[in-house]
C-alpha cells in the first residue's frame, strides 16, 4: 500500500524490455499520459492483428517515465494484460526520498539508490 513516504515504479522482471501492450497503451491514451499521446499508434492500423501474441504491436510506451501515476494505475489494474511482448511488469514501492534508477542484472530490472561515481 502506497503512502506518502513512498513512490510506486513499474519496473520489468523478465529478460525481455520493458515495453507495454497495446491494450495498457490504449489505457494511458485515454488518461491522457503525455508520452503515450506523442507515440504513434501502430495498432491502430492493424487493430485485427494487435493481439497480445503479436511482438510488433505489443512494444509500447518505453518513454514514459517508470514512476508516471498513470503507468502505475495501467499496471496495477490490467496486471498481465498490461505486459508488452516478453515483458512482465511489476509495481515496486520505494522511499519517497531516494534518487533512484532502474539497473539490469542478466536482463532483468531492478531499482538501485543512486550514488555518486568519480573517474
């Protein structure tokens, strides 16, 4: 359950990218998501052929910020049916307060505190 001193981030739990399906794309549209707005519909086109199986019209919204309130309601309320071709996502919940990032071990997603790097 989110509080306030935590924040929700979508992170992707399989070796495939983080990417959505059409249906979670055509979720965000409706809420009016800015980055889903800006990228371009290609199951619209095909609306026949943009069934779940299909990888090319299942590789949505790697734009959208990780931590958007709107992507995290998308993946909340479809569950799988929010993953993109060879994608399983997953709502995380973190500290408020920490500057995060999103890392990947052997494919798969994880979120890290950020720390500070000199070379």
């Amino acid at each position: 359950m989110k509080t306030d001193s935590t924040k929700k981030v979508v992170i992707n739990t399989s070796f495939g990218e983080f990417c959505l399906s059409h249906a979670a794309f055509r979720y965000l549209r409706e809420q009016g998501q800015r980055e889903a707005l800006a990228e371009e519909d290609l199951g619209a086109h095909w609306p026949v052929a943009s069934r779940p199986d299909e990888p090319s019209l299942n590789r949505f919204g790697m734009l959208i910020p990780r931590d958007d309130r709107h992507l995290v309601q998308a993946v909340e309320k479809l569950g799988v049916s929010a993953n993109g071709h060879a994608a399983n996502l997953k709502v995380v919940e973190i500290p408020q307060d920490v500057h995060w990032l999103i890392e990947k071990t052997g494919g798969v997603e994880h979120i890290s505190e950020q720390h500070r790097t000199w070379m």
